[in-house]
C-alpha cells in the first residue's frame, strides 16, 4: 500500500485528485483503506473503478470481461449471418 499513488475520488474535497502531495495516508493496513488529512473520509484504493465491493478477486473478474470481449468479437466478426438473424 503507497499512499503517494492513489487517487482519491470525493468530489466533495478540494484535495480530490491530487496524488503525490501527503495528502493521502493509510487508515488500516488490514482492511486496505486510506484517509485523507484533509476531509477526514476513508477510502479504499478500488473506490471509483469495477473492482470496488466486488467479492472476486481482481484476476477473476478480469479473466470473465475478457471472455466476455472475445464471444462478442467472436459472433460479431465470424458469424455474422447468425448474429443478424437473432435480432
């Protein structure tokens, strides 16, 4: 956990999006979650993106879009005719 590197996504803050600043700190290192110094909140580090409350983990829910990506790749450019008949 580097708190230098994450973005922190409360709109709310006028310390939102800046990284690098010491604005960032780490709040609980068994839970995984951060705190801003200025606002007070705590976050976790996948706020704001589709890993967040996800009870996957992140390889899994990877590998399940990108199969998801290739079937529709898959109907659309091989099997054109049937794709078109389905709608």
């Amino acid at each position: 956990m580097d708190p230098n590197k994450v973005f922190y996504h409360n709109p709310d803050c006028h310390a939102r999006g800046k990284i690098g600043y010491g604005n960032i700190g780490i709040h609980s290192l068994k839970q995984q979650r951060y705190i801003c110094h200025e606002c007070g909140k705590t976050f976790t580090e996948s706020k704001g993106t589709i890993f967040y409350r996800l009870q996957y983990h992140k390889e899994f829910v990877t590998q399940i879009v990108t199969l998801l990506a290739l079937l529709v790749l898959y109907r659309l450019l091989l099997l054109p005719s049937v794709w078109m008949n389905e709608l």
